[in-house]
C-alpha cells in the first residue's frame, strides 16, 4: 500500500483505504496510529474500522459513483501492475 500511495501521489482523485475488522485496531486512536507507522498521507490513505463490503483479501478500484469496478485478490502476483491499470483506466474515463 506505501508503494501504491506512491504510485499514486500526482493522481489527484485517487483514495487508498484500508479497512481494520480487528476490533483491538477500531478506536480512533488506533486507526491514527497504524496510518503514522505506514506512513500514509493525509486525505491519499485513510485507515476505517469495520468489515470491508467484498469478501475476502482483496484491493478494489471503486469509481466516483461507488461502483466496484476492479477486484483483484491480494495473492495475485501480478496485482500491483493490475490495480494500476484500474486506477488508470478510472481516471482517463473521469478526465474525458
């Protein structure tokens, strides 16, 4: 996910989120804490308690409307060049 921030960092529109199910992990403080040890940028990666709403270890592209429009387990090895692509296609269709 750094590297992803990374990748990310003049895509203006892109959002990375983590969702945290350990309850250990839910309170607001934690959330905060676990952002500052990965280093992730205020308003590019934001750390929410809760289940995620797909099943499974997975990173989402998501459009601005909400749909799901990419899901790509987290074992793939080919996952980081495939959810560039999904952020890249989301934001060539946004700036048409």
């Amino acid at each position: 996910m750094t590297d992803l921030q990374t990748s990310f960092a003049r895509a203006g529109d892109v959002v990375l989120v983590t969702f945290v199910a350990d309850p250990s992990l839910a309170a607001p403080e934690k959330l905060r804490e676990l952002a500052r040890t990965f280093g992730a940028v205020p308003g590019r990666w934001t750390f929410v308690a809760g289940m995620p709403p797909f099943p499974g270890d997975r990173f989402v592209a998501v459009d601005a409307a909400g749909r799901l429009r990419a899901s790509i387990a987290d074992s793939d090895p080919a996952l980081a060049s495939r959810l560039l692509d999904a952020a890249g296609d989301l934001l060539r269709e946004r700036h048409r």
